[in-house]
C-alpha cells in the first residue's frame, strides 16, 4: 500500500510566516531609507544663544575656558551644536544688613552658544533635548566636558 503524505499549514505556521514577512519587509524599510528620496531633505537653520550661570565658583571659569569650543550633549549623545566662548562677571549676594556685595569665590558665566536645527514651519527650537527659548531658567548646558544646571538662557537669535 503506498501511503501518500498531506502537509497541513495550522495557526501557528500562519502566524508565524506573516511575522517573517512583517520582520523583512520592516528590515527593507529601514535599509530603503524609509521609503523617500532625499529631493526634499531637511532645511536647518543657526540657532545663537546666550546663557547665564550665576553663583558658579570661581575657579571653573578657567577651566571652562581650557576646553572651548566644546560640543553639545545629552544622554550620552553629541549634538550638532557648541559652546563657542564664555565671560564672567561678578556675583553679588546679600549681607546682613540689605546691601548688595561682591562674593569673592563665586561669579556669574555668560556662555555663547551656537547650534544647527530643522528649519519648520513653527519654530520649537530643541537643541540636546531641551527647549530654547529666552527666560528658560532651568536650563541644563552640557557638553563632552562642561555640565551646568539651572541656568538661565538670556538671548537667542535665529539664523535665516
């Protein structure tokens, strides 16, 4: 007796021939470049701010200096922006009687920040995951080798 043999596809074999295809035709997506050509890529404009750091001790102001220009971080990611320069001023605070004196360990640090972004429609500047915006004052300025919190952005200026 010859005994034929009938193959039969169940659930399982369906389900899992349509997340081999789902799997390919995603891996295809993203090697295609999703999908479009670059005759429309983005537009990217200059972004120019300023931010102010005050009560900073002192001694960072040089040692901010020896590594400029530095470039933008967050999270562990280099972003297309830097610090180009920074200055210093003096910190005054309060004394016991209401007047205002200089504090000789600390001191205020404008530094000049520049950074490339898309060019939209309605401009929401986030340079390193944050924000842009004049009077943000918790402001995080970081880069590979300078880190300030609760700072405070001042100025910005966009790029044409």
């Amino acid at each position: 007796m010859e005994q034929t043999s009938k193959k039969k596809f169940n659930i399982v074999d369906v389900i899992a021939v349509i997340l081999i295809l789902a799997v390919a035709a995603f891996v295809g997506y993203k090697l295609l470049g999703r999908g479009g050509s670059e005759v429309g890529a983005a537009q990217t404009v200059t972004v120019d701010y300023t931010v102010k750091c005050e009560g900073v001790d002192r001694d960072l102001y040089e040692s901010c200096q020896k590594h400029l220009p530095s470039q933008l971080m967050a999270s562990g990611e280099l972003y297309d922006g830097q610090i180009n320069s920074v200055s210093e001023e003096d910190y005054y605070v309060l004394d016991g009687q209401g007047d205002w004196i200089k504090d000789p360990q600390h001191v205020t640090l404008y530094f000049q920040v520049e950074a490339t972004i898309p060019k939209t429609d309605v401009m929401t500047t986030e340079i390193a995951k944050q924000e842009v915006r004049v009077g943000k004052s918790d402001y995080i300025l970081k880069s590979e080798f300078i880190e300030f919190k609760d700072c405070i952005i001042t100025e910005v200026q966009w790029g044409e």
